[in-house]
C-alpha cells in the first residue's frame, strides 16, 4: 500500500509521515526531488525556492514529474508514504501506479501559524498576513503549479490536526489500520490469470506470449507457455520457421513449431503424471481447435480466457457440445 499525504504548510503531514515510518512504512517525498533539483543547481533550498523550482520542473516536464522521479526510487510491492503531493497530475500518476491512497491533513490556519512561529525556520512566513498570503498562493494555482484545493478534493480520507500531537498519532494508527483492514485482495479469477500472464514472460515465442495453468480446488496443478519443443532450438534463436519468417496471421499454421500454452500445461502434467479430470484452466488467449480437443479429452471442465483469438468460433462450438464450460476474463 501506498499512502500519500497533502496538505497546508504546518498542518502535520510530517508528523503522521513518522507514525506511518515507525509502523515499517518506507518514505519519500515529492519535496525531495525538487531539493535534488535546486542543489543540483548549486543552491541550497529555501521554502520560496522549493514553490519557484518545483512550478519550473513542471512547467518544463508536465504535471506530474515530480511523481514520476519519485517513483524510481519505489518498490511496487513496498508500503510506503509519500509527503508533498501539491499537484492533481501527481496523484494520478500515482493512482496508476499501485495501490494508492491520498489522506489530507486538515489543522486551522491560526494553529498552523502558531506551529510556524514555534519552529522558527529562517524562510518561513513572519507574520500572520505572509502566512495567509503564501496560503492562497499555493491552494489555487495555473495547471503546472501547485493546486492545493484540487488535490485535497482528490483525497479519499481527511485527517484532522487540531488537537495534541498525541492525539494525531492516535488518529494516524487507527486511520491506518482502517486502510491496511480495508485493501481489497484480488479474486480467485483474477489472481490466476495474473499469474499465467506473468508465466507468459517466459515464453520464448517471438510473435505472441501466451501462457495456461491448470487449477482443481484452488491450488495450481500445472503450468505452460508457448514455444518450441523441449531440448530444440527456441523460437527466438531461430527455431521456429513460420514465426521467424514473419508469416501473416492465421497463415502457414503448419509451418509452426511451437507448440501453445494450453498444450504444454497439458503435456507438462502428463510427464508428472497430474490428472487433470474437473480442474479448471486459465489461459491468456483463448484456445484455438487443436487446444481444444487436448482439453476436452483431457477432463478439463472450466476455461478462463483472458483475450480473444481470431480463430477460435469452431473450438468453442466444440467446447458448448462437450459440455466444456467457457468464461471471458478482461484484464487489461
């Protein structure tokens, strides 16, 4: 999970980044990368420099470069909180990216003020009329700079800052453990059909990456991709002659060496010796004729497929006569 943080200066964004920190969250931070950019430019980073150099990055790259620079530093699979999200492009380059949600720290201006005055750092506002000018420089901004209001309106939780600091980390763990709680997890459907899709990498196919697996009672009983035959030349070496004579599709089909997805999964478990009799099979394109009389014969009683094949009208005749129940799965 990734959680994101927005808000106005002093609103405590900081302050539920350290919660989310002690609680095993990596950080980052949009700020960062704009702090990279300015010593890069051989300064060292003022607030009003931070505003100037990060509106001129994407001004010069688009919206959402800040985003996008942070992301090479982000594991996929990591939870993470990421602080300083300032602009609506940055949240949805993020939202794209994984499983993303963006919480609002809300605190009254006058306590943000206060906080302000405490901290005492050089380039912070001095009076109140500074700070309330600043304010509305950053919520309202041209589309390449910052937006505060239209990322807030984007937030899908809002955190209220207005007491102690102890009751901030009181809200920020229950508010957590809300989101962890609440994350949704992929279906059965759809949690093998990414994995045949990742199988499908394995392919040595150099014209389509296709890949099967076999399931009975939940559990994966057999995997295959597409390509040539075991112990021949792969298909991307050269081994198969009418993929690497470039052949237009649905042509020279006997000219081809290797052998599909569905028939290796199959094969595979006949060389272990796996019964394959009502298990269920996921494949990434549907199955053309010759697949589909191995996975009538087979005992198969289930296909999920993920993309259409051009050719495939006869197979799933041959499926309806069989009795071989057939499913779409769309994912993209």
């Amino acid at each position: 999970m990734w959680i994101g943080l927005t808000g106005q200066n002093a609103s405590g964004k900081g302050e539920v980044a350290d919660v989310l920190e002690a609680r095993g969250f990596e950080r980052h931070s949009l700020s960062d990368a704009v702090r990279e950019e300015i010593r890069s430019r051989g300064r060292e980073p003022t607030r009003e420099d931070l505003i100037a150099v990060a509106n001129d990055l994407r001004q010069r790259y688009g919206s959402s470069v800040l985003a996008q620079r942070v992301l090479k530093n982000i594991d996929p699979q990591s939870h993470c909180v990421i602080d300083s999200i300032r602009n609506p492009a940055e949240v949805e380059t993020l939202r794209a990216a994984g499983y993303f949600r963006l919480v609002h720290v809300t605190a009254p201006p006058r306590m943000r003020f206060d906080r302000i005055v405490e901290r005492r750092r050089e380039s912070d506002p001095k009076t109140y009329e500074e700070f309330l000018d600043l304010e509305a420089r950053e919520a309202r901004g041209a589309p390449h700079s910052q937006n505060l209001e239209q990322v807030a309106q984007l937030a899908d939780r809002t955190l209220s800052n207005d007491g102690s600091l102890e009751a901030l980390r009181h809200s920020a763990d229950a508010l957590l453990l809300d989101l962890l709680r609440g994350r949704p997890r992929p279906g059965w459907d759809q949690y093998f059909m990414d994995i045949a899709r990742v199988t499908a990498a394995r392919s040595n196919c150099i014209k389509r990456k296709v890949a099967a697996l076999i399931v009975r009672d939940r559990r994966i009983i057999s995997t295959g991709y597409n390509g040539t035959p075991r112990g021949t030349k792969n298909c991307n070496e050269g081994g198969c002659p009418r993929c690497n004579s470039l052949a237009p599709s649905g042509t020279n089909l006997a000219d081809c060496f290797c052998s599909h997805g569905e028939e290796n999964a199959i094969v595979q478990a006949a060389y272990h010796g796996v019964q394959l009799t009502r298990s269920t099979l996921y494949t990434t394109y549907a199955p053309c004729l010759l697949c589909a009389k191995m996975i009538i014969n087979s005992g198969i009683s289930e296909v999920v497929y993920n993309k259409d094949y051009a050719l495939n009208e006869a197979a799933f005749d041959l499926f309806r006569e069989a009795g071989v129940e057939v499913r779409r799965l769309k994912v993209e």
